[in-house]
C-alpha cells in the first residue's frame, strides 16, 4: 500500500522573487539597526552634554567656595587697615547692626530679582577686637540669579561683606542639575557676614568733656 503524497510545505518563493524578497528584508533589518544605533548614540551624545554642563556647575560652585577664605583675610585685614570708614557696619548696637545686615541683603536680593524666603540672624561672635555679625540667607532662584547676587553682595563696600557656608539643594532631585542648567529655580542658602568695631562706635557716641 502507497503512502499518500503530502502538500507541498509554503516558504519563500523560488528563484529571483525569493532572492528580491531576502534581500529586501535584509534591507529592512539594517534600516531598523542602523535607526536603533543612532537612537542609541544620541542619547549617549546627549548624556555626555548634561554630564558637563553638571560639572561645569559644580566647578563654578567650587571655586566660588574655595575663594570665601580669601576673601574674609583681606576684608579683615583692609578693616583692620580702616578702623571706623565704612568698610565696617557702624551701628550703635548689635541689635540694630544686625537689622542694617539684613536690611542691606535684602535691598540687594530685590534689586537682583532674589526674593529670599528666610534672613535668620546668628549670634554675634568675636573676631580680635570685632564683633562678628552673620545671617544665614535662604532662597530659591535659577543659577545665574544666585550667582549675580552672591557677586553683588561680595563686592559691597559699604560695609564690606563675606559670604561664608554657600549650600545648594539637589538631594532628592536627581534632575536638579540639569533644571539649573536650564534656568529653573533650585534652593540654596548662604551666610553673610559682616565686622563691626564696638570700641570705635563706643569713643564716637561717648560724650565730650
């Protein structure tokens, strides 16, 4: 008894339409993994660009950190060198010394569009024959805004000013830094500091014999 011949099994046609065919889905497949291999370098290409506009930030941050020693040396040593100019703050009492401080990082926080969201006044200490008045400032404002006041008030004369303990918020927002880079606000905080010479304000409100 013969076995009963089974249907021909369907595939790819024969001769040149099965050749046009393959090589037309060999065309396909390298279009897909040429398409997913530029996908994937310009999104490498992208994280490289965030990656240096994050180190970028942060070594602007650094040096602006690093220059605070510096900057408080020659503050002391040019108040030292003018004792009772205005390079001090010369305010009768520490009360109202410490609410002229304020009220001068305030008038230069608007006039840099920073509205602070807190002025917390710190105990005053003692730096040689100084008195050493601080007050922490808290705020949220894009990159360039901070950094053009942090400028402002380092250049102050009248009295001379330190910032001191610059902290900015990225903790919990892993995207901090790229928003930074893109203009939007991020948290910081910082201390200004500023001497006052309680012998001097002393022999100027002393009366006369």
């Amino acid at each position: 008894m013969s076995a009963s011949a089974s249907p021909p099994m369907s595939g790819l046609p024969d001769g040149r339409k099965g050749r046009l065919l393959a090589l037309g889905m060999t065309f396909v497949l390298l279009v897909l993994v040429a398409s997913g291999a530029s996908l994937l370098l310009n999104q490498y290409a992208e994280g490289q660009a965030d990656l240096a506009e994050q180190q970028d930030i942060l070594a602007h941050t650094q040096i602006l950190v690093d220059t605070l020693p510096d900057l408080e040396k020659r503050a002391r040593t040019a108040s030292l060198q003018a004792r009772g100019s205005t390079l001090l703050i010369s305010e009768t009492s520490q009360e109202t010394a410490l609410a002229r401080l304020q009220q001068i990082v305030h008038d230069a926080a608007l006039e840099g569009q920073a509205l602070p969201t807190s002025m917390e006044p710190l105990p005053v200490s003692r730096t040689g024959a100084f008195e050493r008045l601080g007050v922490r400032v808290s705020l949220t404002t894009s990159y360039a805004v901070l950094v053009r006041l942090l400028d402002a008030l380092d250049h102050s004369t009248a009295p001379r000013l330190l910032v001191d303990d610059l902290r900015i918020d990225v903790s919990g927002n892993p995207q901090a830094i790229d928003e930074t880079a893109e203009g939007r606000a991020l948290d910081a905080s910082f201390t200004i500091l500023a001497l006052r010479d309680p012998r001097s304000i002393a022999a100027s409100t002393a009366p006369r014999p």
